[in-house]
C-alpha cells in the first residue's frame, strides 16, 4: 500500500487477456454475494479478451465435464448481481479429493485450454485448488502416458494458477477483514433481532438466539455488539468457570432496572472452557430453573446464508472479482496460488497458504485450551470487537468506577444520520467507565444555546443501537452565532470536553469553536468529531456512519426498480440521489445496484457524454438485457438536471425503449441502521471517548482542564486501514469548502470498474494492486 506520490498510474491496458482461458467456480457453502463475484469475474475476464468458462456445481462439476463446463458471454451474467446463493452451484465433492478425480479434473480443464481458476469459496475448497495446482504438471504428464493427451498439449498447458475469493458467512479466514456473505448475514440477524426485540418487551421475555458459526464466533460477537444483548457465548472466548451464576445476575439487575427484555446470543459452536458445548437449550433451561423468567430459543438457521446480498457484499464481491482477473493475467509459473482479500478499504493480494495455515492455527489454539491467543489469531478486528463488547455490555457498580469530576458534552450535528444512536450509546457508556459525567445536549448547536443540556446514564441509552435518525435532535446551524450563549452553557454546567457527531456542519463548528477560543476562554477545552452523515463528504475519514444504511437504501429500491421492469420491455430509468455534491452515494449505489451510467459532480460531463450513454444503452436494448439504469447525484450539474436528463434519454430513446424517474429524496437518511453503521458507530465513538479522557488528563492543570494547541480539536477518521485522530485544523487544507466535500476521495478510484461492468472501455490505474503482500498478525482494526 505506497502512496500515491511515490508510483505513476499503471493502467491495464497492456495486460492482454488473449488467448487465455479462465474457469469460474464457487464451492462448499453458499454466500451471499458470490454471484456479484462470479459476475465481476466473467465481464472483466470478456473485457481484457480471454474465454470465461462456467463450471458448475463446484469441483463435483470439474470431474464431470461435459455440459458442467461451459463458457459465458457477457449477458450470461445479467441480472445476477442482486441474487443470493450462487447460480452456478455449488457442492461438496467427495471424488475431487482422490488423484484419479483430480486426474479426470485436469483433462477436463485441459480440453478447454483451461488453465487458470478463479476459485470461490471457504478455506477447505481453496486448499484443494492449492493441492490442485501443485500436482498439475504431473498430472498432465500421467494423461499423456495413459494417451489421453498429446505431448504438445503437456507443453502448453504447463501449469495452472489459481486466484482464491473467500465466499463464507462466518468470516472465519485469517487474512481478510470480510469475506464474501458475512456482511448480508449479519442484516439477516439483526432484521431478526430488531424484529424479536418489539415482541419480547410487549411480554417481559428473555431470549436466546442461535446464529452460525461453528468455529468461529465472529457473526455471535458482531451482533451481540450490534443489538446491545446481555450476553454473548462464542467459542473464541468461553466464559469463565462458574459463569451460570454471573449470568443470572446480570439478567435479574437488568430487569430490576426496567430493562423488559433480554437478549442472548449463542454461536453454535460456544463451548465453556472445559471444551463442552453450551448450547441455546442449555442456556434456556437455566435462565428458566434460575429466575423464572418467560424464555424463548429462536435458532436462525438458514436464513442467515439466504437473502439478497447487502450494498457492501456486492461492492466488496465485484472489487475482488476484478482484482482476481488481473491477479490471474500477471500470475506466472513461479507465482503462488493467492488469495484476494480486504483490509480496510482497500483490496489485498495474500499468499493463500499462508491465510490457509494461520486459519487452522486459530483451531489449535482452541482445541488446545489457548483461547487468549486463538482472539490474537483472528486478528484486531475481532479482538476489537470483543474489547468493546466488554466494555459496553456490563455496567461496574458505581463503587468500582473512577471518579474524574470531568464533564463531557455529546451533541448531533447536522442532518440525521442512521448509526449517530449507537455513536451516541458508546460515548455515555464508555464516558461512564472512565469516570466522568455525561451530558446530552438535545438539537445541537442551537439547543445548546439555549440551555437544553441535561445528565445522560447508562440505562438511558439502551437499546439506543437499532434506533434509527437522532434521539438527541439534530439541527444544522453553526455555533458562529450563539457563540457567547455556547460559551455561558459551557460555564454554568462546567462543560471540560465536547464530543460532536454529525457530518460537514460537525467539521465547520469545530473551526469556528477552535477559532473563538481566543475570545472565550471556555473553548479551551478537548473537542472531538465523529463522522456521521448519508454523504460520506467529510474530510479525514473514508467513511461516515450512516453512508452504508443509506447505500443499502438506495441499492434495495434500484432493485425493486429493476425487477418491475421485467414485465415491460426496454426501460430505463434515472435515479437521483442525496449526498450534496459528494457522489459517493450515486458512484457506490451504481455499482452496487448494476447501473449502466451515474452522473457526479466530481467527474464532469458534457453533453456529448450523454449522447454516448444514450447510444450505449440503445445498442444494449438490441441485447437480452432490455433494461437500463442510470443514477445522478443530487447536485451533479446545476443544468443537466434530473428532469433534463429523463428528458433527453425519453426523447433520444423514442421507439428503442421508455423511460421512467425516480427521486429518492429523504428515504436514504430513515430506517434503521445497518450492522455496519451499527458497529462503525458503536468503535469509533468509544475510542473518540477514550481520546478525550486522555487528552483530559494531559490537559488538566492547577485544578481547571485548559487545552488551546490544534491537537486538542480532532476528528477521528478511517484512513485506508486505520482509525485515526486529525486535527481538524490541518484537515482545511483537503477540504473544498465550497462544494463542501474533501479535495481527494478515494472511492473515484473505484469509477472505472462500474464503467468496466457496464461495458464501457475506460483505463483502470492498478498502481495499488499487483504486490503479493504477507500475512501479518496485525490484521487490520479497519474492519467493522
């Protein structure tokens, strides 16, 4: 990952594809999203001129041959995008494991001139491809001694290489922060939890989920974080001896403070720290012998592997998939088989070996009782994930807490934003910990002015995560104007810090408080922002807390929009999008939804553009794919509007195909939060508080907290692979304050492969790919 100072662009257009054969195959158990990778695979395979080949049904297909292997066109592959499981199969392959199955497999592939896989699946069918690979020079010579194939065939189809994508629900592979499906599964869970929790606080209940994850807890801990339960079992960390009776307790104190409902989420594979299992019946029983307490098992099942792939599984899915194609072009005899992976928001190339190898360390540390290193293992997503969990779920008896006598402020700025309750929830409750006093202020800058200021508790946040837009209140006016109001409210409730939560309003506040601090001493104090707004235009942070509920939005209705056009014949039709004059929202929602075209503001365009786009899409109609889509970012161009635009395509497109418009408008701030958001919200409020406890303590001088350096005023962001801490002082220089958006965005990056997916011919800078990085303990916090 070098900066892009220090390389000049490389494009592809000289990785040339012809006269290479890949084969596409998904394998073990099905994922949400493995068909938005088949795919990317198949167009961006056509798109550098090599043969696609299907083979279907997994390796059971391989083995078979004949109509199991065949090759794809570009509309093979329409429609696809927003189904769940995979359309080419997949099976578990008991022959695929002998030589004599891999033989028949090899003469199959070779027939075809085969000789690069694109394999997807969970670390069990990418460690067959692997063996697959190693033993192909001597399996192709075993086919010419037998006669099967000529000598010449031997010395063209030298050797195999194989690209591995892992498709898998648990996220149990060591070296990727997601794998393919983990995302989609966690909105199958939570639409269960948030479902389950109206019903149970109408009853008073108690109630244990089962969810997936037989070896790895990583679904059981997320959603646990993600809903507020009381208590979560996964096999990564069994409960300490004697557990039952800890549980009880905590269970009767929530009810005894008016909690009507309680959640336990149990993987199904939580063991206790003897090795045996603890399963949802056990749990059950116990809670009811104990306490009494009316309980109900719901085990999730299949459900969590069924549904239609989230926005983030389908952008994660087509990211990788071209990143497999161009792993395959650049792979030579001596490359080793790898794996495409992410890590924060960028896509990764990892030895698969090593990934393989480090996934079955974490087993032995299991099965071994070393359950402090199997959390290490997965890496610092997952250790993150359970440190917050910690540390938010169990309230210390008021005795055990430090006492700081700082009080910190935490208000929303801005437009509400699905995720800003969560951020909310961590800041009280991990404000409570370290000892200090929080206060709500209740509609931002203005409801501070006028005194709406009151002290906020640990119960008064639960269940605070699934709410959807801003319990707080939420405006957009800028403090420039109650300045000295701000400044008396600071005083008289004795305010040391301020923690802000909302988008560009949220980042211009803080200027303006930094910058009055001349004038009012009461400034002077630690000030810290976090990100949250459906825009995603803040700058310092990649992403924003409620830009991926906004996203799945948006990619929800493009495909109920595209579905009811498949009784009409050729249609297309123009969606406008929020997101100001940020087009982060039209860019991702086009290339999570399969859009044909999205207009932003960033990359200008010209009336000759749209001629093409109209052309483009009438020379489509001639295809089976007789419909279009297109997307246009609010402020895009203030004269190519989106009636203009619908306009235009009706006009140009008269007796090829009809139009239809949609303004989407202010559904994509409402409905509540995505797991992502949820997460996202609840990590990076907690360290935003941990941040200004710290900087508290340095501050605090002669009995008063006097902070006035550019350090003091931060907003913590996600940069690439790490959450990190910005002045936002230093951060005026990245940003476009006109146009309120940040001067570079890393997501333009990512323009050219919906243009690639649509059929366009565009260059593709994959300066950032191509390096074989190494498996490092320290997998990425990035992750959500």
């Amino acid at each position: 990952s070098r900066s892009a100072m220090d390389h000049q662009p490389k494009f592809f257009e000289n990785l040339s594809g012809a006269g290479k054969a890949i084969g596409v195959l998904t394998s073990g158990g099905d994922a949400q999203g493995m068909n938005a990778a088949v795919r990317a695979v198949v167009r961006m395979g056509i798109y550098v001129n090599a043969k696609v080949y299907f083979v279907y049904e997994g390796y059971q297909g391989m083995v078979d041959g004949g109509d199991n292997i065949v090759e794809v066109s570009w509309e093979s592959v329409s429609s696809i995008l927003q189904m769940g499981g995979t359309v080419i199969g997949s099976a578990r392959c008991k022959s695929f494991r002998t030589r004599e199955g891999r033989l028949q497999a090899a003469f199959n592939l070779v027939q075809r001139g085969i000789t690069n896989l694109c394999v997807i699946g969970g670390d069990g069918s990418l460690t067959g491809a692997n063996l697959f690979r190693e033993e192909w020079s001597g399996l192709l010579e075993e086919l010419a001694q037998k006669g099967k194939i000529d000598a010449e065939a031997v010395k063209k189809y030298a050797y195999l290489n194989i690209v591995g994508m892992v498709g898998s629900i648990d996220n149990d592979f060591c070296g990727t922060d997601m794998t393919i499906g983990t995302d989609s599964a966690l909105h199958r869970i939570i639409e269960v939890v948030d479902a389950i929790m109206t019903t149970a606080q109408s009853h008073q209940r108690t109630f244990v989920l089962e969810v997936m994850g037989r070896h790895c807890g990583y679904l059981a801990l997320v959603s646990a974080l993600a809903c507020g339960a009381d208590w979560v079992f996964i096999p990564e960390y069994p409960p300490e001896e004697g557990w039952e009776d800890t549980m009880c307790v905590k269970l009767s104190e929530n009810r005894a403070r008016k909690k009507r409902l309680n959640i336990i989420i149990v993987a199904e594979g939580a063991i206790d720290c003897h090795n045996k299992p603890i399963t949802s019946e056990k749990v059950k029983d116990l809670v009811v012998q104990r306490l009494g307490f009316d309980t109900r098992v719901t085990i999730l099942g299949h459900v969590q592997r069924g549904g239609t792939p989230s926005a983030f599984d389908r952008i994660l899915a087509s990211r990788m998939g071209v990143e497999a194609v161009l792993a395959l072009l650049e792979a030579t005899p001596d490359t080793p088989a790898c794996v495409v992976s992410l890590s924060g928001n960028q896509a990764v190339r990892l030895p698969l070996m090593e990934c393989v190898q480090m996934t079955q360390e974490v087993q032995k540390a299991m099965d071994e009782g070393r359950f402090l290193e199997a959390v290490k293992l997965r890496g610092r997503s997952f250790e993150n994930n359970l440190n917050t969990y910690k540390l938010l779920s169990h309230k210390r008896p008021d005795a055990e807490l430090p006492k700081t006598n700082f009080n910190v402020a935490v208000l929303n700025v801005g437009a509400p934003a699905a995720g800003m309750n969560a951020a909310v929830r961590a800041a009280v409750r991990v404000g409570m910990t370290e000892g200090h006093k929080i206060f709500a202020v209740i509609d931002g800058f203005e409801g501070f002015a006028r005194g709406k200021i009151k002290e906020i508790t640990w119960g008064d946040v639960g269940g605070w995560t699934g709410q959807g837009g801003s319990i707080l209140g939420t405006k957009r006016t800028l403090p420039a104007k109650y300045l000295e109001k701000i400044a008396e409210q600071m005083r008289t409730n004795n305010i040391n810090a301020l923690m802000v939560i909302g988008g560009f309003e949220a980042y211009l506040g803080l200027l303006e408080l930094s910058a009055a601090r001349e004038k009012y001493e009461e400034f002077c104090v630690p000030m810290v922002m976090v990100p949250a707004t459906v825009s995603n235009n803040v700058p310092g942070s990649d992403f924003s807390i409620g830009a991926d509920t906004a996203l799945n939005t948006i990619t929800d209705t493009c495909d109920r929009i595209k579905q009811s056009a498949s009784g009409t014949k050729r249609r297309v039709f123009i969606i406008e999008t929020m997101g100001g004059y940020c087009g982060y929202l039209a860019n991702m929602g086009a290339l999570a939804a399969g859009a044909d075209a999205a207009y932003i503001f960033e990359e200008q365009f010209d009336i000759r553009e749209l001629q093409a786009n109209v052309e483009h899409l009438t020379e489509k109609m001639k295809t089976s794919i007789q419909r279009g889509l297109v997307l246009r970012n609010e402020n895009c161009n203030e004269n190519y509007t989106t009636d203009f635009i619908y306009q235009l395509y009706s006009e140009e497109g008269k007796g090829v195909f009809d139009c239809r418009k949609n303004v989407l408008g202010h559904m994509q701030q409402g409905g509540a939060p995505s797991p992502f958001d949820r997460n996202f919200g609840t990590k990076i409020s907690a360290k935003a508080m941990q941040w200004i406890s710290k900087k508290l303590k340095e501050t605090y001088r002669k009995g008063k907290v006097f902070a006035n350096t550019d350090d003091s005023v931060c907003l913590l962001g996600m940069r690439r692979r790490n959450l990190v801490f910005q002045p936002v002082a230093e951060l005026k220089s990245e940003t476009d304050f006109v146009h309120r958006i940040p001067k570079e965005q890393w997501w333009l990056k990512l323009r050219p492969l919906m243009k690639i997916l649509a059929k366009y011919k565009t260059s593709y800078d994959v300066s950032d790919s191509g390096q074989l990085e190494h498996v490092a303990m320290e997998a990425e916090a990035g992750a959500i």
